[in-house]
C-alpha cells in the first residue's frame, strides 16, 4: 500500500469505498495514475468536469477571478454571481436564482421554497412534498427523506417529515398521493440517476405538469446530475417540453469547483425574501467565474454534438455481447451488463478506462466535449469487457 493509502486509511473518515487508483493529475478526458499510467475518464468526477480535466478556458477563468477576489460574503455585490444568475435565467426563461455550494443544498432551498410558497398561498397544513420511488436528492436528513429508496434511510431515524413517495410513471398514483396528503410540491429528476440512469416518460412528466399547474402544486425539477448539457439539452426537463416552478442543481455548473443553484420561475420567484435562506459560500466569485466559463460555451454546437456522441455510444453498445440492456440520454448512459457491473467496472479499469456503476448498471458520464476517438476507444473497451 502507497503511504497516501495509508494515511487516507488513518485520517479519512470510512465513507467511500474508493477504487485502488491515486489520480495525480489529467488533461480533458485522460487522466494519469501516480505511476504515469494513463485512463480514460468516463465519469468525470460524477458528472462534473463538463469540459474535461484541466479545461484551459476554465483555468483562466478561475485564477483570473482568484487574482482579483477569492471570496465576499453575500452583503456585497460581486460580478461574477450576478452575471451567472442573469446567464442562468436567460437560457432557461426562469426569473431569480440563488446559489449554494452542492445538490443537496439546493434541493434543500427548493424545498424550502416549496414550504413557504404553499404555506402562504393555502395555509400551513400544505407541507408534504411529492418525491418518486428509485428517486434520490441528496444526503443531508432532509434529502434523504426526499430520496425514494429505504436503504438509505435505515440507519439515520428518524428522518425530516413532510415526504411521500409514489411509483414513477403512475400519474394517478401521484395525484393521488399530493391531493390526500395536501401536498406543496412534487419533485423529480427526469432521468433517475442513482437509481439506474432511468428516463422517465414523456406522457407521464407532462400530464404531471399539466396536474401541478391545475391545482397549484409547485413542479420542482432536481437537475442535479442531469442537467448542464448533461442530456443534449440544457436541461433534461426540455427533452419533455415542461417549464418547472424550480429547478435545482449542480454538479457540472461549476465544472469542478463546488456550486449549486435553485433557479425559480414566475410562481417562486419572490417566494424567498431578505433572512429567508443564505450560504456563507453560494455565489462564490471563483466558483461563478468558472461556472460562467462552463455555462456560456454550451451553445446549440455543443448540445448537437453531445447528442451525435450519444448517438453512437448507443448504437455501438445495444445488442452487443454481454450487454443486456442500454438506458440512459445524450452522456448519462446506463449499461446492463450480464454479469456484474463491479466486475465490468474492474475489468474497464484494468484496462485503462474509468466508469462508474449506479444500481445492476455500468453508468457513464464522460465530459461533453470527450473526443469522438477517445469516446469510442472507451466503448470498445467496455463491451470487452461485458463479454
């Protein structure tokens, strides 16, 4: 064992069951082991480095933003975090943003939100938010509760009240659960990441949508991992032609510095007042100006691209030897493999390329401006190593 293994074993607290690979450092999809040799990144830290390791436009954003003002409380005005915000509502046609620092904190805000908004237009007892089975948002006690899987719930009781979770894809079932249990909003994440890079369908998102807006019931949308360009979309919700009250989200805005973001529409947007809500660090003027960097590049260029190398990454995995089944949209791939995805992922990561699992599934995030070459090599190697 290398001594940084070792001291990881002594001093880290036991919470991630990381791979037996010391990354010391990377250029776009590549990345090197402390030995020099070379993977390519099919994960890009969970759906972060959007542009790939080392990204020279967003390293000029950020150390030009270090250079000038690494930090301010949110007292102050500071350029970066409000032309983030004006970028941000402009793309989406939502009204007001406020930043945080992951996905569990701005699905947080969401639900606070969601709680105030309901408690003043029909009355305190309008709490309970809506989530669905296999659905997850996050870690803190009150995303747990939102999280629609019981395993991650046994050992943290008793968890933030106030959630009830439905089957995805039963509308009736959904209705039935906000209407009998008086609820203010129902949140979703239109692929179900963590719970197996499951789409959900497009009947089902918008008859929801149609249901929420019927009975004023904020449509909160978790865009978490799906969202930034992750699905040949800005955001997922616009493959299914829905405009949500909110959308959370994170990961990828900020293209490896820690942001997130709850963006509210015209329903929300004055929901959050003066001591409402805060962060000491959402809007951090570093974490902005890299997130500024990201953001204006994914063009219609971009999205069209991410969806062409979808395209093939699909065509090349369905049906192949071992493979059982392909979900998933643009860069957020699902593989069923016959065997074991653990095994897979090992056999990938012997073999030079870094992928990820989410439930029976191998999941792929690469960066959205990964090499077609670089891409393809990877799935060669993958289908090797489902075989």
């Amino acid at each position: 064992m290398s001594e940084l293994k070792t001291i990881d074993k002594e001093y880290i607290a036991n919470t991630y069951a990381r791979f037996p690979v010391e990354l010391v450092s990377g250029k776009g999809s590549l990345v090197y082991d402390e030995s020099g040799r070379e993977y390519i990144d099919m994960g890009s830290g969970i759906g972060v480095t959007a542009f790939g390791i080392a990204d020279d436009e967003w390293k000029a954003a950020v150390t030009g933003q270090l250079g000038k003002l690494q930090h301010m409380s949110n007292l102050y005005y500071t350029e970066p975090c409000a032309r983030l915000a004006k970028l941000l509502c402009e793309k989406t046609g939502m009204k007001k943003v406020f930043f945080c620092n992951s996905g569990a904190e701005a699905n947080e805000g969401a639900i606070k939100a969601a709680r105030k908004y309901a408690a003043e237009k029909k009355g305190p007892d309008y709490f309970t938010i809506v989530t669905l089975e296999n659905s997850f948002h996050g870690r803190t006690l009150t995303t747990l509760a939102a999280t629609g899987q019981a395993h991650y719930h046994e050992l943290f009781q008793p968890l933030t009240p106030g959630f009830v979770h439905a089957p995805a894809n039963d509308l009736e079932a959904v209705k039935t659960a906000a209407l009998q249990n008086k609820a203010a909003a129902v949140l979703i994440e239109c692929i179900q990441g963590e719970g197996g890079v499951i789409p959900l369908q497009k009947d089902f998102v918008t008859g929801l949508a149609a249901f929420c807006k019927a009975e004023d019931i904020l449509l909160m949308v978790d865009e978490v991992q799906t969202g930034n360009g992750r699905t040949g979309e800005l955001y997922a919700y616009m493959n299914f032609g829905v405009q949500p009250d909110v959308v959370s989200t994170a990961k990828g805005l900020g293209g490896g510095l820690p942001l997130g973001a709850v963006m509210f529409g015209e329903k929300t947007e004055f929901t959050l007042g003066a001591g409402d809500h805060g962060s000491t660090f959402g809007g951090n003027p570093v974490c902005c100006a890299g997130a500024l960097s990201i953001l204006s590049r994914i063009d219609d260029k971009l999205l069209a691209d991410v969806k062409k190398k979808s395209a093939m990454a699909f065509a090349a995995l369905q049906g192949a030897p071992g493979v059982e089944s392909v979900s998933g949209m643009g860069l957020m791939i699902g593989i069923k493999p016959v065997k074991p995805a653990s095994d897979v992922v090992k056999a990938c990561m012997e073999n030079g390329v870094l992928c990820l699992t989410a439930k029976d599934k191998v999941r792929l995030l690469p960066a959205l401006n990964i090499p077609e070459d670089i891409l393809m090599k990877a799935i060669e190697v993958i289908k090797g190593a489902c075989a």
